[in-house]
C-alpha cells in the first residue's frame, strides 16, 4: 500500500453506489428501503424462454426525485 492510501475502506451496497454516480450527473436519488416496493415483489423475467434467466439477483431500488422516474431496481440475473 502507498502512504497515500487510506487502511481502511467504507463498504457499499450497489444501491448507495448507483445513487453516489446519479449525484455526480446532477440526479438527486436516495436508496429505497429493501424489499419496500410493488416492483420488488414480483417476477422479474419469464422462464417460458430461452435466454432468460432462471436465477436473479435482487439488489434493491433508488428514488429519484425531480424526473419522470419514480423507481430504478437493480437486478443482477445469471
């Protein structure tokens, strides 16, 4: 390690992480209680096909305030 670098590190979630990039643009978003939301709830691909996956990964949702958007929810499938 360089003596510029700092021992120790903050951990994130994708939530807080996706939120901190939305700021640095000029959106301001906030991470969303997990598993709060309508979207979270249901299915997220069809299994009746063949690319879609059977596993998905939820890592929860972002408001935004002040768009068109109410809700971002990041998945991750594989």
């Amino acid at each position: 390690m360089h003596d510029s670098e700092s021992d120790t590190f903050s951990k994130k979630d994708k939530r807080n992480e996706y939120c901190e990039l939305l700021e640095k643009i000029g959106i301001s978003a906030e991470p969303e209680k997990f598993e709060s939301d309508e979207v979270e709830k249901s299915d997220y691909y069809s299994k009746y096909f063949s690319h879609t996956p059977a596993m998905v990964t939820n890592h929860g949702c972002i408001a935004l305030k002040g768009t068109n958007i109410d809700v971002i929810q990041i998945i991750q499938k594989g």
